[in-house]
C-alpha cells in the first residue's frame, strides 16, 4: 500500500532535521519524497561514501554495520542519511536491506532545488541542524 501526501508528512514530522517546519515546509518536502521497492540484499549505503540521499524505511529490515561488525537494526518507520543531505560529509556505516523493503527517499538534488526555492525551509533546516549537532554552543 503506498503512502498518500499525509503518510508522508506524517513521517517527515518524526525526522529531527525537519522538526522546525511548518506544514506548509513538511508538504514541501513530502512532495519531493519518492517511495519505492528495493530487494534483499541492496546497500542502500555505503561507509566511507559522500550521503547523497535521505531514506526513511517504511517496511523490512536493513542492518547498519560500521567495519565488519553489526551494531544496529533498523526497522519500520527508522530513518538515516537527513545529515548527509545538509552536510555532504561520508557515510559513517552501511545500511543493507535483510529483506525486501519499501522505502521514502529523498535525493540531495531534489532537496537543494527546494532550499533554494523555498527559504523557509532552509530556515527551519539550519535550525534543526544547530540544535542537533550543537545543543551545548552557549547563545
């Protein structure tokens, strides 16, 4: 069953990056999200390679290993690479799908398009950003 407009925002929401924006931003975003199916087996990334995309799992199972060594899950509604479509820093581990999954992507493409037609979202972005990577910073 494939998510509608809704579904999508809805998941968006759950995303710290996209904490910050309005409806208006998350509907932005949800219109650039595609999903689609990937088989067993696929490395939906790579340690070591430049994030290219933002992927949220909406069914299946992918394990996430950093060397040879397995150190997490990830399952329904789990989601990685929103940093790599701000930061454009490598992959820290890789994600391969244990099963055949159904995912939300969105391309580094697509979302500066958006960024650079709509600032709002750019706005709510960096904030999010700031707050993730440096809750500690004094004001």
């Amino acid at each position: 069953m494939r998510l509608g407009k809704d579904g999508k925002i809805e998941l968006i929401r759950k995303v710290p990056l996209f904490s910050k924006l309005s409806k208006k931003g998350l509907e932005d975003v949800a219109h650039i999200a595609d999903e689609i199916d990937l088989p067993k087996g696929r490395v939906m990334a790579q340690e070591g390679d430049r994030g290219r995309e933002f992927i949220v799992l909406l069914e299946g199972e992918a394990d996430v290993t950093k060397g040879d060594r397995s150190i997490n899950t990830m399952r329904d509604g789990d989601f990685f690479g929103e940093i790599a479509l701000v930061t454009k820093m490598p992959r820290t581990a890789s994600v391969t799908a244990t099963t055949d999954v159904r995912v939300l992507v969105v391309t580094e493409r697509d979302f500066d398009a958006l960024l650079k037609r709509s600032p709002e979202v750019g706005r709510g972005v960096a904030e999010a950003l700031a707050e993730r990577i440096a809750p500690e910073l004094p004001v």
